[in-house]
C-alpha cells in the first residue's frame, strides 16, 4: 500500500439509549433508538459508504446500535468489540485509529459523544460544503455519524489529517 492510499473514516454515535436502574456501560436502546439504528445503516448503504473493519464501543448501546445497523449493509465488515472505545477521549480514539492495519481502507468507530464529535472536528483540515456547519449546528446528536477521507497510513492520523466529506444526523 501507498502512503498516498484514499482511506476513509465512518465515526457514529450509538442510538438513543434508555435510562434503566443500570450502569452506564449496561444501559440499552431506548424505542427511538431501535428505530435509528436501522435507519442508519440503510442511510449509510444507499450513501455508498463501505467499511472494511468496524471497531465497536462494548457498551450495550453501542453493541445494539451495530447489530441492528450491519443488518442493513450491503456487506458487513469484520467488526471487533473495543473496550478501549468506550468512554475515550479524543486521543484513545486516535490511538486505537493509528493501530488499524494498513490493509483496511475502510474503517468505522461505533462510539460515544463527546469523542465522535471531538474526533470529526479535529481529524477535519479540510471541509467539503456544509459538513462541518451540520455537524456543529447538530452537536453529534445520537445517532448521527461523520465521514473523514485522508491519504495515507493508519499510523499518519493525527490532527487536521483528512477532510470532512459528509456528515448525517436523522433527526437534524
């Protein structure tokens, strides 16, 4: 692989989840939730947006969010559950990124605010039209997701790295 290979980055935001007498890591989808998720993957699917490798937080709402999500891809990618997603601050995120072998073009991080936004505004050097406008208008709302393209390796993501090419919410 060239270190000038298009490589893409697909960061969504769980589903809305419920408020159950749970801990926070336990807390499932709420109604609305097992809604959007499906919406999301058909969204993601008729975008054109393919995955390689999809990381998931191991949060139940993360988990559930995928499940019903994938179902709805044209191909599912190989997903791994990710501990280290859950809770991450903005550089957990990139350190995990910069761990995805180079033979993935397609990545996608199943996560959490505030770093799926924290993540998208900051990998953003570039912006196509109103991305980035949407996406801070919105605030990464449940259920939403942002796509960022750069060149080059896995280990090169860092700070203003790639370019915000879309960036979609379902009820924004």
């Amino acid at each position: 692989m060239s270190v000038d290979t298009p490589r893409r980055i697909v960061l969504l935001r769980h589903a809305k989840a419920d408020w159950p007498q749970t801990s926070d890591h336990e807390r499932p989808l709420a109604e609305r939730g097992r809604k959007d998720a499906p919406v999301v993957g058909r969204r993601l699917a008729s975008s054109g947006i393919s995955v390689d490798l999809a990381l998931c937080s191991t949060a139940a709402r993360t988990r559930e969010t995928w499940k019903l999500a994938v179902q709805e891809l044209p191909q599912r990618p190989k997903t791994v559950y990710e501990e280290r997603l859950y809770e991450a601050s903005l550089g957990e995120l990139i350190a995990v990124v910069n761990e995805t072998p180079d033979t993935v073009d397609g990545l996608l991080l199943v996560g959490h605010n505030p770093g799926m936004h924290a993540m998208a505004d900051a990998l953003a050097g570039q912006v196509e039209g109103d991305a980035l406008a949407r996406m801070n208008r919105s605030g990464f709302p449940t259920s939403a997701y942002a796509v960022v393209t750069f060149n080059g390796s896995w280990k090169s993501v860092e700070h203003g790295v790639g370019t915000l090419v879309d960036f979609w919410a379902p009820h924004a």
